[in-house]
C-alpha cells in the first residue's frame, strides 16, 4: 500500500509524491526515536499509548512546569497549575498525512493557539518540510507561554492573545527558561589515563663458566 500527496517546491513547482506503508512506519519510527531523545525527563515526559483504529502513532506530551489552563468553551479566566498534557496522533500515510493535536476539554491550555475545544492549532502541513518533532517543539514551547512561538496573527482562541502579551510584557512568560526543555548536551568522555610504563625487563642472570 502506498500513499500520495501532492508536494508544491520552493519554486512553486506542483508535483505528486507517495510514500509506503514501511515507508511511513520507519519515518515514525525515526521521529519519535528522535523526539524521546530530545529533552530533558524532568521536564518533558514523551508517553506512547496504545493507538486506537485509524492512528499510526499515539503520544502524550506531558511537560512539568509552571502554565495555565481552562476548564471549558465558555472559561475565559487561566489559572495556574504546574502541568499540562497534550495528546498526539499521527495517521497512517504520515509524513505525508497531517497530525492532530487536542488537550482534554476540561484542562486545555490557556494560549491563543489553542482552540476552546481543547484542540490545538496545527500550522497548514507542508509535506516533506513538516513533521512530528516540529509539532511536538511547538507544543512544549507553548505551554511554558513562550512567545517565540506564538501565533499572535492567527488566533485559535481570541480571548487569550491579550492575557498572553500582557504576561510577556510583564516578564512572567515563558515560564521557565525554553532552554530547561532539552537534554543536556553529550558530555565528552573523561581523558584517558596515561598508561603505565610497562615493567623494567628482569636483567639476565650472569653466564657461569664451570
């Protein structure tokens, strides 16, 4: 089985491009691989879940910090708690196909790019430029309020774009440095030892003549 979609270049060049159905299970493999590898465990816990008819691939996105949430369509006052947990999907067909994005409805995100439904706002997904580890940086951005990835022109959630600049203009956003987010670098090796000099030779005993 394969899947197609139609890819438009940099240079505006429209094109048809298909991937396999082994295709896109190694592509998921590879990101989610990349993904579990990228941050920091105290801080960002990846969760794969058992996937449901129809995903390829099931993700819980918990990070462990400072953020505020809603409890309905109608709330329209964040409160503050210090986690927030977003489901990922990915359908069979990726990376060609789009993922989606959602909050539990009663413990969404406060954020303009989060839908008062709990979903949230995926960026229009271009395939070959577009990705799981993309959508996934985005998230844990976004529920530490970082403002360097807030969509501020194109809001899912009207309501929150003046609370959220209000709370970077005051200094509280993002909530912890983005950088606490990530692994720490590979630390290089310690230097090795210097080896020890071998033992000095035994000197041969004296030739005896008889």
């Amino acid at each position: 089985m394969s899947y197609v979609a139609t890819y438009t270049d940099e240079n505006g060049q429209t094109r048809e491009v298909s991937v396999t159905e082994e295709d896109s299970v190694e592509a998921l493999n590879n990101d989610y691989k990349e993904i579990a590898q990228k941050y920091d465990p105290k801080v960002v816990t990846i969760q794969r879940v058992q996937t449901q008819a129809g995903e390829a691939l099931h993700l819980k996105v918990t990070v462990k910090a400072p953020t505020h949430y809603l409890t309905s369509n109608l709330d329209m006052k964040p409160k503050a708690c210090g986690f927030m947990t977003a489901d990922i999907i990915c359908y069979p067909g990726y990376p060609l196909k789009s993922v989606a994005a959602s909050y539990a409805p009663d413990h969404y995100l406060a954020s303009p790019n989060v839908f008062r439904s709990g979903h949230a706002c995926i960026d229009t997904w271009i395939p070959l430029t577009s990705s799981l580890p993309k959508v996934v940086d985005k998230l844990v951005h976004d529920m530490i309020h970082d403002p360097n990835v807030t969509r501020y022109d194109s809001t899912a959630n009207p309501y929150m774009k003046q609370w959220h600049e209000d709370g970077v203009a005051a200094g509280r956003f993002p909530t912890i440095p983005p950088k606490r987010l990530y692994a720490s670098a590979v630390r290089p090796l310690p230097p090795r030892r210097a080896a020890s000099k071998p033992p000095a030779a035994t000197p041969p005993l004296p030739h005896r003549t008889h």
